[in-house]
C-alpha cells in the first residue's frame, strides 16, 4: 500500500461512504445524504414547517437503521450547540435572518447534521481532522448559498471565516465523539 506524506495510506482516503464487503457503496448512506439535502434544501426554502418534514425522514431512517439512540444523541447535542452559536452569529451581525435569534429552521438543520454524521458523514469519524475541516470551508458555502435563496443576509462576507473556526472546532469535536462511540457496535446500534 503506498504511503502519503504524513503517514497516510491510500486505504486512509477512502470514499466518504461506509462501504460494504464487496465494494459497494452503501446504498443507506446514500439515501442518508439524499434526505440531508431535501432537508437542507426544505429548511431554507420552506422554513420551519416543510422542513420538519425532512427531519422526520430523517428520525424514519434512523430508526429503520437501528441507529436512532446514537443519531438522536449527536441531533440534540447539535440542535442546542449549532442554534446558540447561529444565535450568536446574529448578535454579532455576522448573520441576519431578520429576528433576534437564529430560527427554528436552522435548529432543524442542525438536527438534520446529528442524523447524517453515522451515515453519509460517518468517513470523518475515522478522520476527524480531515472532517473538521472540510465541514469548515463548507460553512461558508452552505451561509452563502442561503443567502442565495433567501433565507439570510451576509452582511461582511469575510467575518464567515469566523463561522468556519468555530466549525472546525467543533465537528472535530462531534466526529471524534462519534468515531469513539462507533468502535463499540452495541453502542451505536438499539
């Protein structure tokens, strides 16, 4: 197996979808990815209503997975750290959804994460750093693409880099939480 620079092997990058025996993508994680984004894409467009449907969906594939407890567990984590720091965003005018807080629509978001991090994100529980950043140069584009839609105003373009720290810290954070969580099967699994 060769080796990369800093002792990484080409098994160390491999898709960032759990992959079955033969090869195959995993077609949960998948569907897992394809529901995160009708959420995504429902929140931002339709609010807090049209996207708590999407999170049903989501809760429905978890528990269709058996992975519910674990993924409910990462959701309210999410739901109460990822809305008070959008909450803060907004204090600092950095955000502006145009209230005095972050709304329910960007909860729901964030509990939409906590049901895709075993799933479509599960490839940076084993490479949480990778992760951490990655998830942290999409922040801006996910703010950007709101603001593209509608659903908020990015005043100073450049204080997103603040968004993106913060984002880094913490989903290094969460994919180490939920890779250390995911060695012991009986514990990611009801």
């Amino acid at each position: 197996m060769p080796h990369f620079h800093g002792g990484l092997t080409a098994d160390d990058l491999r898709c960032p979808f759990d992959k079955t025996a033969g090869g195959q993508l995993k077609a949960s994680n998948i569907v897992n990815l394809v529901l995160f984004n009708l959420t995504w894409f429902a929140c931002v467009l339709g609010g807090s209503l049209i996207g708590l449907v999407g999170v049903a969906a989501l809760l429905c594939f978890s528990i269709t997975q058996g992975t519910w407890r674990a993924d409910g567990a990462l959701a309210v984590f999410l739901i109460v750290v990822g809305w008070s720091l959008d909450s803060v965003w907004v204090a600092f005018g950095v955000l502006d959804f145009d209230s005095r807080f972050a709304p329910l629509w960007i909860g729901l978001l964030w509990v939409a994460v906590g049901f895709s991090i075993n799933h479509s994100l599960a490839f940076f529980r084993d490479q949480p750093v990778l992760g951490a950043l990655i998830t942290g140069l999409c922040a801006p584009l996910s703010y950007l693409g709101g603001e593209k839609l509608g659903a908020v105003v990015v005043p100073e373009v450049a204080a997103l880099g603040v968004i993106s720290i913060s984002w880094v810290v913490l989903f290094y954070g969460v994919y180490t939480y939920a890779g250390t969580y995911a060695r012991d099967p009986a514990r990611i699994t009801d």
